[in-house]
C-alpha cells in the first residue's frame, strides 16, 4: 500500500450512526460540500453512549459545523462543563480536586454535558437538511476493487457504491477489525476498568451552582448544589460518574470485572445512591489499533479504540481524528500520530489511578505495573516533576497533543496533596 493516495470523496459511506457517525457525516459533508455523503445505520442496532461529557475540542468542532452556543444547549439538552471534580482518589487526603479545561491546550473555555439520544436525534435530523442521506439497513459485507479499496457496500436492502467509508460502527469494529495486517495494542494490561453499570438519578433533586468550586454541598434549603463540572467519585473497584444534563443526571459505575459482577455493582450503586434507576450494562476492553487508516477506510471513534469513560477521551478524539485527516494525507504520520495520541491518553488517564489507595485488589494493581514511559516524567514519589535539561522529559512534554502540562500538574497534585516542583 502506498503511503499518500488522494481519497475520492464523490461517494462516502459513513458506517454507523450514532454521536460519531453522525458528526463525521456533517464534518465531511461541511468541509468537503461537493461530496455525496450517506450514512448507513440500522434502527435496529442501539449505540452505546458509554458517557454523556465532552471536552472543549468537541464543542468546538460542533460549533464549526454552523451550530450556535444557544441551539447547541437547546437541542442537545446540554449543560456546561467547565471540567471534571474528583472526589476519594488519593489515599492520602481522601478530599476533593478540579480538573478544570482552562489548563487544556487550545483552552476553548469550556465543553457540555449532552444527552446521548437527543444529541444523535439533532445530528441526524440537521444531516438530512444538509443533504446527507440516510439508509435504514443493515451491512452484511462489502466488495474490494483491485487496490483492495471498497467500492460497494451489502446491504440487506441493496448496494450502495461508494469511494471512501468511514468505519463508525462502535464496539463492533466492522471494518478496521478485519484487516489482517492490523494490529491490536492492548491497554489491559495498565488500564484495569473493563465493564460499566449505568443509571440515571432524577434532576429536580440537584440545583446547578456555577461559580463555586467546592464540589458542591446542600444550601440552607436542603438542596444539593453541585457544580458545572462531571463528578469522578472513587469506589470500591473503580469509580462513578455523575454527569447532568437538563432532564436528569447520568450515572455509570466503571469497574473490573475480575473484582465484582454486575449486580454487586449494581448494589454498591444503591448503597450510595438509593434512588438510581438502572440502565444498562457494557462491557469493554481498552486498547486501539495500531492503524486506523488502511485503503480507503478511516475508522472513527469507538472503532478506531477506547480506553474508558474517564476524561472523556473518546469523542475528544473523535475531534482530534476529523480535524488531523484529509483526502491527502500520508497513511503513516496520520496513524503515528493518532497512535501517539492513544497512548498518551492512556498514560494520562493511568495516572489518575496513582494516588496510594490500597484498600482493594483494584486500587493496588496501579502500583505494580507504571508504564515505563510514563516514568519519565514522574519523581520518586510519582509526582509529576520539571527535568531541567532532561532530553526524555521535554520530548515528552513538548510532544502533548491532548491534555497539556497544567492539567498533568493539577492530577498530580490532587492526587499527592502537594503542589509541582
């Protein structure tokens, strides 16, 4: 396979639907408004909605594509998130820091919590104004031509040709996951959450408070006040997330499966949160393919590789994939960079799992396996610290595509107490 081909977009195919797909169909059909854009999903097969937050770089691109702050929050009955407060991840304080997106690079200001099906029900229903066509079908397989690059989809209600596919078939990996020349990098090995209880709390019991930066707390009415932040609480076996939107707060347990099931999840969910209404169970396992650009496919979002929920990593690099690709562009830097990018992601959210808690199997199986290159980086008490004239340190720093250095800084100290030095 040669290393640039110029993509013909004249008939892309986007494969699944879905927050992801349905952003790849209007980014393409926006940046590209010669093309004939179809997304092929079937009614009959549900997306996951892992989590219901997003990073600045996400709205952003949303707001590219012609959408206003004010619709933006109307249609995806979105909230603000200024960023993430954890509670209960350092042994240590066992208190409460803010992972705030000021300190990200490109600070955008600030993302939004969404609501999964509205936001994909908005996406939708705005591509078809635009010209983007929807096919309720399923894919059964799919024809090469001689430089093995698809040129007909298989459908079970027809054909459809195309030029280019984006793979956003989720979990399923329908297309990327069929290359065998594709490797699979395995994170399981470091990241230990592989499987998730959801559930949703009502809304009418919190009250959004913006300027505080506490964690929240009940006011003089007896109302939970909380911030405009996701909450990351730290549990037994992994954490929980309380995400609100403007109907409800999403909920998720995120655990290993090695340690409890899904109902002693579900029970220690109730044991903090007696009015949790269950939702659904998915199970995962972190990783990422070594190319996620291969002919003429480009797999985004899930398909491509997830980690875990934590830090909102995957519809940030859902943006990042869109804005770093072109018709033109080298299949090796654009799959070195986007695999450099998964692992950084992956250090980055390890990281956060380093703050001493030993009070199960859970929390002292981030002691025992520190990824060697994130070693570079951390002092002899696995704080975050400035090498002066360390070439291995300052590549590392300088080579950041996601999170920046202040946000390492802050996790660093929320997790050791103790300021960078």
């Amino acid at each position: 396979m040669v290393d640039t081909y110029q993509q013909d977009l004249s008939k892309v195919v986007v494969l699944g639907g879905g927050n992801t797909g349905w952003t790849t169909a209007l980014y393409i059909k926006d940046r590209y408004p010669e093309s004939n854009v179809t997304v092929l999903a079937s009614s009959e097969i549900g997306t996951v909605g892992v989590g219901e937050g997003t990073t600045p770089n996400y709205f952003y691109l949303l707001q590219s594509l012609g959408f206003s702050e004010r619709t933006l929050f109307k249609e995806l009955k979105a909230t603000k998130k200024t960023g993430i407060i954890f509670k209960k991840w350092d042994k240590t304080t066992w208190g409460t820091y803010y992972h705030n997106f000021s300190d990200m690079m490109g600070n955008y200001g600030y993302a939004i919590h969404l609501d999964t099906n509205a936001t994909t029900n908005f996406l939708m229903k705005e591509g078809i104004k635009r010209g983007i066509k929807h096919i309720d079908a399923k894919y059964l397989t799919h024809l090469n031509n001689r430089d093995l690059h698809i040129n007909k989809i298989i459908t079970d209600k027809g054909d459809i040709e195309c030029t280019f596919v984006f793979d956003c078939s989720g979990f399923k990996r329908v297309l990327i996951g069929n290359y065998e020349d594709n490797k699979w990098n395995s994170y399981t090995d470091h990241l230990k959450v592989n499987e998730g209880v959801t559930f949703t709390l009502p809304q009418e019991h919190y009250q959004i408070l913006p300027k505080r930066r506490g964690g929240g707390g009940f006011n003089k009415d007896g109302v939970l006040i909380r911030e405009e932040a996701t909450y990351a609480i730290a549990a037994k076996y992994g954490w929980m997330f309380e995400i609100p939107t403007q109907e409800k707060i999403a909920g998720g347990y995120l655990f290993n499966n090695e340690y409890i099931d899904s109902e002693e999840a579900w029970q220690e969910i109730l044991e903090r949160y007696p009015e949790a209404r269950l939702g659904r169970n998915i199970k995962f396992s972190a990783g990422s393919y070594e190319k996620v650009y291969m002919h003429n496919v480009l797999a985004v979002g899930l398909s491509a590789g997830f980690l875990e929920p934590l830090e909102a990593t995957s519809l940030m690099t859902v943006a990042y994939q869109l804005e770093n690709w072109g018709p033109g562009v080298s299949y090796k830097s654009y799959n070195d960079k986007i695999k450099r990018l998964n692992r950084e992601n992956m250090l980055f959210v390890y990281y956060h799992y380093m703050g001493k808690r030993n009070d199960t199997g859970f929390w002292n199986d981030y002691l025992k396996n520190i990824p060697e290159d994130l070693k570079i980086i951390l002092d002899k008490n696995n704080r975050v610290e400035v090498k002066n004239k360390d070439k291995d340190w300052d590549e590392f720093v300088r080579n950041l595509q996601a999170f920046h250095w202040g946000s390492w800084s802050i996790i660093s100290e929320g997790i050791s107490g103790k300021k960078l030095t």
